[in-house]
C-alpha cells in the first residue's frame, strides 16, 4: 500500500502546483488545483441532472427512476458519478490506473469530491471498492483506494481499506453481460474480521472507479448492509451511460 506518498500527495497542491494541462498539456493561465485548462474543463462529459435518483444515469424529469433500476433494483442507497464514461475519461482513468500516473488522483479526486459536496449524504466512513491481492501486487496500487484516501484527507472523513476485502480474484468484467457480472461477482466480496463493529448502523461512502451496471457497488453493499451499515452510497470519476 502507497502511503507515505499519498501524505505527501496532499501537500503537492501547495508546494508543487500544477503547471501544465494534464490533457492538452497546454500552459494553466492561472492555478488549477484540479491541473485543466479551461478549454479542456469545458469539454469534459460531467453528467447534469435530471439524473436518475437512484443510479444517477440521465433521465427525462426530476426525481425519475431510470428503467434499468426499475427493472433490476440496487441494493445501495444512491450512487453519483461525475463524468459519463467518454473516450476522454476512458483514456484519463487509462493512465491513471495503468500508466502509474498516480498523481491523477488529484485531478480525478478534486472532481469526485466537488460532486460530494453537491450530496446531501451524511457520510461517516469512506470505503474503497478492494482489489484482490493478486491485481494488487500486479497493478502495484488500487486505483479507489488512492481516491477514497484523497477524499478522506481533503473531508476528514476517515477511510478505511482493511475492513471490506477481495476474497475471490475474479476475471475481468468488461465482457460480461449483467446477469454475469452478478454472478461472477457472487461471494467475492466479504467483512475482515473485526470489520462489522466499525460499520454497523455506519452511513458508508464506496468509492470505484467506474460504474457500469452497478454489479460491483451492488455486491459491496449487499456485504456492507448484511454487516449492519445503515446507508451504502457509491461514488464513482465515470458512469458508463
Ligand atoms: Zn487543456
Ligand atoms: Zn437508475
């Protein structure tokens, strides 16, 4: 786990602003903690409301439920997610999770937390979606958990990566239909050993990376809710719509 630069992450904002576009690499007219031109910033796929009240997809109307989650449920709350899952923030979140390029979490988290403070969630600990340990020892770092620790420094918010664990190292999702994510996914997720006394009748935060049909925050709620959470929201950079 990467801890001492993510405390020294925090500081980077201060001591080391950013200078260039992290996406056209043009020069920052002036400082932009979340490191984006204006130019760039007014071209990025943020989803505006009407959003479904329960996935936050777009919809037609306020406070609409979108078929999907009419048709198949949630077993979290609510989750929200800042960008739809353009081909920009395929490659952003691309380098960010397998280019190393660990200092995005800064950008993508600058994102995520303008979105929660948009929330009228009341949230009491931060969680990010585990990876099992083999992904972990080769991707080198888990993507959420680099958010959700940037989330926790810049709300106080506590967060916390060694209560809900990966026991199963699944296979990729991307080609899967949902009824085989559900079902790739079933018992993957599980509460470490004294986990269940900190989350009990807890508001949790989950925090992914991208959210598709909702398999993985689903699976992670349904263990955070069997351990006695009392609210599982999820927040994600990207939805894909
Ligand atoms: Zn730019
Ligand atoms: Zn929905």
């Amino acid at each position: 786990m990467i801890r001492i630069p993510l405390i020294l992450d925090a500081f980077l904002d201060i001591i080391y602003p950013r200078i260039y576009c992290i996406l056209c690499g043009e020069r920052l007219e002036k400082k932009a903690l979340h490191g984006i031109c204006n130019h760039c910033l007014e071209s990025l796929p943020f989803i505006h409301p009407p959003r479904c009240a329960w996935c936050s997809k777009p919809v037609e109307g306020e406070n609409a439920i979108c078929q999907e989650c009419r048709l198949y449920g949630h077993d979290y709350d609510q989750a929200v997610a800042v960008f739809e899952y353009s081909i920009t923030m395929r490659e952003l979140i691309h380098r960010y999770k397998y280019g190393r390029e660990y200092s995005l979490s800064r950008t993508l988290g600058y994102f995520m937390r303008e979105t929660l403070d948009k929330t009228a969630w009341n949230v009491d600990l931060i969680i990010p979606v585990p990876l099992h340990e083999n992904r972990l020892k080769s991707r080198g770092f888990n993507q959420a958990a680099l958010l959700a620790e940037y989330l926790s420094q810049r709300t106080g918010i506590p967060c916390r990566q060694d209560i809900l664990i990966r026991r199963v190292d699944t296979k990729t999702q991307t080609s899967l239909s949902r009824h085989e994510r559900t079902e790739n996914l079933k018992d993957a997720f599980a509460i470490a050993g004294s986990g269940q006394d900190r989350i009990k009748d807890k508001h949790i935060l989950l925090v992914d990376d991208v959210h598709t049909t909702g398999a993985t925050a689903d699976s992670c709620s349904k263990v955070l809710r069997q351990a006695g959470a009392d609210k599982v929201y999820v927040l994600t950079i990207a939805a894909v719509l």
